[in-house]
C-alpha cells in the first residue's frame, strides 16, 4: 500500500523508501528521531500539530510526493482511524470552545464547526485563532487572556443571547514540581488557567442556560484528574479540582436541563509546551510512569469524547468523568 499522510510514522520507518525519508529529515533538523517512539501508531499528519508551527503541512507534503515518485497518492487506507463528522449534530446550537486556536480545542472548535455549530473561539494566541478563521470563516474569534475578567465577558458577548454549549478545553503544564518546590507563580498561573477560568466561564454561561433549560458543559480534565503520579503538584491539584467543580455543577444544574461532564485526556501529541526550569526530582520520579503511557492519542480522538458529551447523544450523562486514555487509567 502507497504511503500517505494517514500512514502510521511506523510505518513509515519500517519502509526502506519511508524510513529514510523521515530519518532524512530528523537529521536535516538537528532532531533525535527516538523522540517518536511514543507516537509510532499515529499518523504521519500529526507531525505538524505535534510540532506546534515548526513543521508546516508543505513538509509531510513533500514526504508523500517522495516516498510516490513525486505524486500524493489518493488515500485508500482504512486501517486507521479517520474523523467522520455527524451532519448537522450541533446545527442551530452556540457552542464556546476555549483553547481553540491549537491542540484538543481546535480539533473541538473545527468538528464542531463542520457539524453545523456556531463555534466561539476563544484562546489567548490571536495569531493562532486568525489561522483557524482562514479554515473556518464562520467560526467567531475571541482572543483574550482567560485569566481576565474582561475576556470571559468578551466572550460570552460574542456568543450572544443563547449559548447551548461550553468546552472549557484551554489549559496548560506545569512544572512537575513536587508540593515542597512549587513556587507561587507556578501555583498561582495553573491554577488560574486550568481552574479558575473554566470555573468563571460556567459562572457566566450557566444563568444563560438556566433561562432555556438547556445546556452542556465539557471540562477538560487530565489523567493528572485521576492519579498522582501524571504530572506536578500544580497541574495535579487544578485537574483533580475541575472533576470537582464538574461534580458539584452538574448535581446543583441536572434538575434544571443543563449536563456538566469532564473528559481527561490521557497523552495526547498536540505539542502541548512544558515550562522552562522542570523539576528535576519530579520528573526523575514522573519518568517510568510515563514511559507506561500504553498508545498516544490524537487531538481528534480528543475531539470525538468531548463532542459527543457536547451532543444531545450524551442525553442521559450528566457529572461523568470520561477518561479517553487509550485505557491508561485501568493501569
Ligand atoms: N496534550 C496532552 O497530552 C494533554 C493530556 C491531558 C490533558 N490535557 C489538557 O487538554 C487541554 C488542551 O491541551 P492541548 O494539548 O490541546 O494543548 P495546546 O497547548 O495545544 O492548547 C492549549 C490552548 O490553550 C490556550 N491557552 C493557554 N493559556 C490561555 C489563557 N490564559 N487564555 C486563553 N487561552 C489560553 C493556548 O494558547 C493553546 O492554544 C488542556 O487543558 C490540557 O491540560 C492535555
């Protein structure tokens, strides 16, 4: 079978045309190519989400047209999994996904998008969300900081007198730091980001959704949700805290029509940056659990959990914590 863009980097470099093409390039960028052997399974596309705008599209291109003597070859291949979007699933619905300029808020706003949802877009990185708008016109762009008051107001102003949905998808890491390292920025940024946001965002669209008697409410936890030993004390405490906010949502708002879930990702290549300064003792004792990580999933499986909890589908699934982890969580 031809290799092309959904081919898995596997088996790319298991390819004696492939595997030197890829090799070729890690060489070219100074890069380690042992660095993809997490992401074996995944396809070769999701090198130019995983590079977070370092790898443009043109470049996976240019590896398929080599590895076809200079043609893309039409893509026939059903081993792997393909996004296949439910028509009109969230026509007629307004639907805030923030984080949307990048990763697993992206993917969301995008899927949503091409289901018939007006998607509002809100992230910090104005450039990022200009580069979706170009994909999706219709998709209404909100740049701000979350942390501010004054974005989330924005926000929900842009999304206007009705709001059916919320994917509280923006986030970010710490820095692996165990309770006795972590400084007050750390603490006090991921907290902010992570838990407060998300927090006042369901503070302002829930007296919307009370009015119509509907709504649904994603928030993106983390398998740092479930278990101690996924990342730092910071980023631990913020994703344990959302399945509590979750919770507590979705008991005082489920008489009221309105469903409040929380979907935790497990590893997830979309290039999610790190801090600078990482812990060195955390991460010396985060390392073998990572290691044992069993797949790599992509910002579209991510997609999938989290729209379906956003759909009318999810009717009867109210206060779940939906662990899409590839099972990582029964390890
Ligand atoms: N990638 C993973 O492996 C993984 C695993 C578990 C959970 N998660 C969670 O999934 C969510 C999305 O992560 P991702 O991997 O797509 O990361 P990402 O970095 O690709 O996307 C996060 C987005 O949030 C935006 N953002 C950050 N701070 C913001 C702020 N103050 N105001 C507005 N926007 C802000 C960023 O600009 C970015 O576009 C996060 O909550 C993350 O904690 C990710």
């Amino acid at each position: 079978m031809a290799l092309t863009a959904h081919s898995t980097i596997g088996d790319w470099l298991n390819d004696p045309t492939g595997g030197p093409l890829i090799r070729g390039l890690f060489e070219q960028t100074g890069a380690d190519p042992e660095l993809l052997t997490p992401v074996l399974g995944l396809p070769l596309q999701q090198l130019v989400a995983m590079s977070q705008g370092q790898l443009p599209q043109s470049v996976v291109d240019d590896l398929v047209r080599a590895a076809n003597n200079g043609e893309i070859p039409e893509d026939s291949d059903t081993s792997t999994w393909q996004e296949t979007p439910t028509a009109a699933r969230f026509a007629g619905k307004t639907v805030i996904v923030t984080g949307a300029a990048s990763g697993i808020g992206r993917a969301t706003a995008s899927r949503i998008a091409r289901e018939g949802g007006r998607v509002i877009a809100a992230d910090i990185s104005a450039e990022k969300l200009d580069a979706l708008k170009a994909e999706l016109p219709d998709v209404v762009t909100v740049a701000g900081d979350l942390i501010q008051q004054d974005a989330i107001d924005a926000v929900i102003a842009a999304a206007g007198d009705t709001i059916d949905g919320l994917a509280n998808v923006a986030g970010i890491n710490d820095d692996f730091s165990p309770a006795g390292e972590t400084t007050d920025a750390v603490w006090d940024r991921v907290i902010a980001i992570n838990l407060t946001a998300p927090f006042k965002l369901m503070r302002a669209v829930l007296p919307i959704m009370e009015k119509a008697g509907r709504g649904a409410i994603v928030n993106v936890s983390s398998e740092a949700g479930l278990r101690g030993n996924a990342s730092g004390n910071a980023y631990t405490a913020s994703k344990h805290g959302i399945i509590g906010v979750t919770k507590s949502a979705a008991f005082m708002y489920g008489p009221k029509g309105i469903r409040v879930n929380s979907v935790a990702p497990g590893g997830v290549a979309t290039g999610i940056p790190m801090p600078p300064n990482m812990s060195e003792y955390g991460s010396g004792r985060l390392a073998p659990f990572q290691q044992a990580i069993p797949t790599v999933a992509t910002a579209e499986h991510l997609a999938a959990s989290i729209t379906f909890l956003l759909s009318d589908d999810a009717v009867n699934i109210n206060g779940a914590v939906l662990a899409s982890d590839g099972g990582w969580s029964v390890q």
